[in-house]
C-alpha cells in the first residue's frame, strides 16, 4: 500500500496509476487461479524422458507416495500395472517428442488401491519439460462401470440381461438362440407369493450359470430365460445346439424346487431359431419370441423356427399392407359393407350384416381375409372395429332393419373398446335393432369377460350371436349360460347339405335343439335356389349368401331396400 502511494506522491499521472493497479490485480488473480488449479488438479513436470522433477500435493494425497519415492522415477512406472502397455509407449514416445498426449490413465496407489486419471500432457518446448495435468476420476468411472453393469444385468439373479442378449447376439455372425420360460408362473406367485417367486428365479439362475462354458444365459423378462449361442465359431451345430438346450430345460424340470416348506417342481415352454440374418441378428429375439408364443398357443413343448429369405419378403410385404391400411384410414376408406339376411318363413329381408372392406385407389374392394390378419399383427384391430361401429350406427340410424357387426376377441379384451361401443349403443336410437356377433374359438379362455358384456348389451336393448356354429370349439355348455339370439350355422356345413346325409343331420340337431333354448338359426352361403329351399325344408330361420344378395355398400342398400 506504500508502494502505491509512493507512485500517487510522484505525480505520474492518473492513467499509469490505473494501468499499474490493474497490472496488480491481474497478478493478484492469476495467483489464486494457481492455486485453485493446484488444488484441484494433479500437476506433475518431467524431463523430456518422462522423468518426474516435481508433484504437486494433490497427486501426493491421492497416492500416497512421497516426494522422496516419487522423483527421478519414470513416470509410467506408476502407471505400468493397470494402465495398457501401448498406451504407455504412445505416452513416452509423444514425451520425447514433444508432442501434446491427452488420454486416461489407471496408476496403482502405495496401498494398492487404483485412481484412474484424466490427463493432458504438455511439452514445454524451450525447457524441453513435459507439464502433466490430470483430474481424478476414479468415482466417475467407478460410477459409470456400476451403471453399465446394471444396464447390462439383471438385479434380481446377476444374470445378464435383455439389453446385453440384443449387444451380444449383434456381435456374432451366425446366432442360435433358444428361450423359454416357466408355465403358469404368474398363478405361482399368486399362490405362494412374490419372494417365494423371486427365489425360484434365482435358483434357476444359479443353475444355468453352471452351464456358462457351453452356452450363455440370460434373464430377459420376469420368468422368461435365453441362451445364445455362436455356431459361426462354435464346435458344435444347430441340431447339437437344439438337443443341449433341451438338455438343460430337463434339467431344470427334474429338479425339486423349494419354498415355504413346499416342494416345487416346474415346466418350461421353449422357442429356438437360427437362420442367415443378413447381417440383421436383432431378428433373432423377434423369431425366439414368435417360436415362444407359438408353443403357448398351440400347446407344444418347443417350436422351432428359422429365418429365411422368405420370411424376408413376408416381412416386407406385411408392411407394404400396414403402409397400405393406414393410407386407407387416412383417405376414409376402412368402410363397411352390408349383406341382407332374408327371413325363411316370408322370403322377405329383415336383417343385415355389416362386413369390413378396404376400398382401393382404382376402386377395387379388398375383403378382410386379406389384410385383417395384418392389422391384428400391427396392433390396428380396435381401430377397425371402432371405425366400422361408428358408420355402422350412422348408416342405420334411420333404416327400418336390424344390423349385426362381429366382434373379436381383441374387442372383447380391450376396455377402451367396449366403452366405446356401449357409449355408441346408448346414443343409438333403437338398439333393438342391433346385434352383435361373436366367433367363438380357443382364444376365448375367460367367459366372464364375455358374460360380462353380453349382459351389459342386452340390458341396453341388443341382441347377440354365435357366428360360424358348429366348426370348432362351440361349447354347449357355454352356449346355454350365454343367452344367445342368433346361432349362425356355418357355411361349411351349409355347403354340403344337398350331397351329404351327416350335414341335414347335423343342421336339424342344431335347428332342433335352438328351438328348444328359444334360439334363432341362420344358414350362411346360401349359394343358389336348391340350397335355399332345402335350408327352408330343414327349419332354419334365416338364409344369408350370394344367392339372396351379396355384399354391397350403403349406397345401394338403400336404393334396393328403401323407398326415395
């Protein structure tokens, strides 16, 4: 401060005063700017050899060395143990250079320990010094490798999991991968509870992990396993690879399981595939997981599945249609069709029933055989049945018929859709006139669902109907708590009326018994004058097919079957 007044006693003038006071300041700041740096930063100089002249007290404190044990050392002797030999030679070479290094390097503390390190090194070209600068990241890295191991692994078995099987199976050339999972488990730990749950599943982990030698395990999702293996670089080939995988589910199944002081004892289903992936193995899990649900549905043990280039175009056209299907939805052209439904006793039509189609840009009708079963695939059936309801209900708001609309099992399972169709109901003027049909098949495992909403349409006013009876699955036990309308008999029953004795017999069965429940029949594909009246003879109530009238668009139902 003496100094500073000396200067103003002088009479120098206030602009060099102002210019030496910020020289000082700036002094003042690049002194706490080093010592800031030296505090948060390991600092170490050494020669043009690599050498070490000077450490700071940072790199002391994190490892332990001193002064004495640090100088005149190389400085890749503290790296040598944990650090890559290459990466130590490029440090050394661009040292003696003089060349800028940036890199990480993993050095071993006095107690053993690691630090990892952040590192630029700098040469000081007039010393001929290198000037090393590092920022201790070891908790970082620590961080980061306990994050990537989580990502990659199940926490609950330790196992590997989806997101390492779809990493690994990128990494081969030629994938074989099988997947499986246990039957019922979900009524397992409803019964016996989740811990008891997540005790099997560790159990099972522990066992596959012993198998770790031949093939690679992994978790996928709750009770669902897989096992991955190359037959690129493999010694063994997709028949071995089959008959091991087998192998080790046996095992599984023959193994006593404990819990609660219960014995027990599992079943597995298994999906496996292989094939030439083209250089896109991710498809793997996708075929896996189709061959798994494959077996569930057709109750099998283990499916099989291989990709081939046939596939490839089957893939390729099904999104050609589901491109084709959302234009349509976009260009409003999902519509409905109407077929009438003559009733026998007056040879008059009553009834018709509404049937999707896709009308083509050229106006072509595309019927549903041909893209519902994309649409199922794709997630895009709700949006069918809720397009066709609601011009359904428009077109015959003010027609003096009855209508019926099918229903699927992907309707009756989706809550947003009955809403909606119980919403549409309400707003309708007459639901008595409407009727919805139902195919029964196996996928139909909880009736409750459908007693549920049977009951709910017919308290509106509605009425309700088998379709396709007689093939299949149609319960009669099922049929009589139903309550049913309408009994459909289907077409290839029909058909074969005039030619074959079992088929009348059949049909005045069900003719007979329909009248007992107080239920009507309708014959479908009626296809010409001799069948219509032998379907008349038998005492169905109803006729529908191409002989009585074909599917045709509102526009012309309501020429044909209205008055102007």
């Amino acid at each position: 401060m003496g100094f500073m007044k000396t200067l103003k006693n002088l009479n120098l003038g206030e602009s060099l005063f102002s210019i030496i006071e910020n020289l000082r300041e700036t002094m003042f700041f690049f002194k706490d700017c080093r010592m800031v740096f030296d505090v948060c930063n390991v600092i170490i100089k050494t020669d043009q050899n690599g050498l070490v002249l000077y450490v700071n007290k940072k790199f002391k404190e994190l490892t332990g060395f001193s002064d004495k044990e640090i100088r005149e050392k190389p400085l890749t002797v503290f790296y040598s143990e944990f650090t890559d030999e290459k990466i130590l030679k490029e440090l050394s070479f661009f040292m003696k250079e003089g060349k800028l290094w940036k890199g990480k390097l993993i050095g071993k503390k006095k107690n053993g320990g690691k630090y990892i390190i952040d590192t630029t090194i700098v040469p000081l070209l007039k010393s001929k010094k290198n000037l090393f600068i590092g920022h201790d990241i070891t908790e970082l890295e620590e961080n980061k490798q306990e994050l990537q191991y989580l990502f990659n692994h199940d926490v609950l078995t330790g196992l590997p999991n989806r997101n390492k099987l779809l990493e690994d199976i990128k990494n081969l050339k030629k994938p074989a991968l099988c997947v499986f999972d246990i039957s019922d488990f979900r009524s397992l730990n409803e019964l016996l509870g989740e811990k008891c749950g997540d005790s099997i599943l560790k159990e099972i982990s522990k066992e596959l992990k012993r198998f770790e030698s031949k093939v690679h395990p992994y978790r996928i999702y709750s009770d669902e396993f897989a096992l991955l293996y190359d037959l690129e670089n493999g010694r063994i080939n997709f028949k071995e690879f089959l008959s091991y995988c087998i192998e080790i589910v046996n095992f599984l199944e023959d193994k006593t399981f404990r819990c609660k002081g219960l014995d027990v004892y599992l079943n597995f289903t298994i999906g496996i595939t292989t094939g030439k992936w083209e250089n896109k193995n991710e498809k793997a899990l996708i075929y896996a997981d189709i061959a798994l649900t494959k077996a569930k549905k057709e109750k099998k043990k283990i499916v099989v599945l291989k990709y081939e280039r046939e596939d490839k175009k089957n893939y390729i056209e099904n999104m050609l249609w589901i491109r084709k299907i959302k234009k349509a939805f976009e260009e409003d052209r999902i519509v409905p069709f109407y077929q009438p439904i003559v009733n026998n006793e007056i040879g008059t039509v009553e009834k018709f029933e509404a049937l999707v189609r896709l009308l083509g840009k050229n106006k072509s009708t595309i019927s549903p055989e041909k893209f519902l079963p994309v649409v199922k695939k794709a997630k895009l059936y709700p949006r069918i049945t809720k397009t066709i309801i609601e011009k359904v209900f428009n077109d015959f708001k003010n027609m003096p018929f009855e209508v019926s609309l099918n229903l699927s099992f992907e309707d009756l399972i989706s809550e947003k859709t009955i809403e909606f169709i119980l919403n549409k109901v309400k707003s309708f003027s007459d639901p008595s006139r409407i009727t919805f049909e139902i195919l029964e098949t196996e996928e139909i495992e909880n009736y409750n669902l459908l007693y549920k909403f049977i009951s709910q349409i017919k308290e509106l006013g509605c009425k309700f109907a088998i379709d396709d009876f007689g093939t299949g699955y149609s319960n009669l036990e099922h049929l009589m708590k139903l309550k049913v309308d309408y009994l459909k008999i289907d077409g290839s029953i029909i058909r074969r009326i005039p030619e074959d004795k079992g088929a009348r017999i059949l049909t005045e069965a069900v003719v007979s018994f329909s009248k007992e429940l107080g239920i009507k029949t309708i014959a479908e594909f009626v296809s010409d004058q001799k069948l219509y009246e032998m379907v008349k003879s038998l005492g169905v109530n109803y006729s529908q097919g191409y002989y009585l009238g074909k599917p045709e668009p509102i526009e012309v139902i309501r020429e044909k079957f209205t008055s102007s």
